[in-house]
C-alpha cells in the first residue's frame, strides 16, 4: 500500500488539493482519508475509484500497475459526446447521409 500512499500525496501536491478537500470530494471523512495517506486503511474499490477521478489519475496508476498517471479526462469525454450530438442533430447531415 505505500505505492499508493505515495502516490496519491503526490498527486495531491501536484493538484494543491488537501486531505479534507479530498475527503469532502470523496463524500468521506478527513479522519478516513488520513488513514488511506497513511497506509492505516485500505479504501474499497468504489473509494478507489472516487479518489482516483479526484485526484485526475487512474486507479491503476495509484495502485502501482501504471507508471504513467495520465488519462484521458472527462471533459474531453462530454465534449466529444456533444460534438456527435450536434452532428446528428443537423439537418444538413441527415440529409446528406439519407439521400
């Protein structure tokens, strides 16, 4: 667990985010999250997941399976999704495709 410890402190610094920002983005309590910076307690998967997305990185990468803590980041995600939408959304490119 001290990949993880280290890791997530590191993003934390990287981000300037504090353990009580982290714990109030989590929906956890700061007593709680000091326990995961320490190494004292294990965060459930769904945890996990949830301080991953926080602190913009994969669980993977917090875990030690990934050297690299990029991932591809929501916004880009709903921008896209937006971007199909309005393609579909056009008149002009249903007509093109439907003729």
């Amino acid at each position: 667990m001290t990949i993880f410890c280290e890791r997530a402190k590191t993003r934390m610094k990287e981000l300037h985010i504090t353990t009580r920002q982290l714990a109030k983005s989590i929906g956890m309590t700061e007593s709680t999250v000091s326990r995961y910076l320490s190494g004292n307690r294990s965060p459930k998967i769904e945890e996990l997941v949830k301080i991953a997305e926080t602190l913009e990185c994969s669980a993977d990468y917090l875990l030690g399976l990934k050297e690299s803590e990029k991932v591809v980041q929501k916004e880009i995600f709903k921008e896209i999704a937006g971007l199909f939408n309005r393609l579909s959304d056009d008149s002009t490119y249903r007509r093109k495709t439907n003729a």
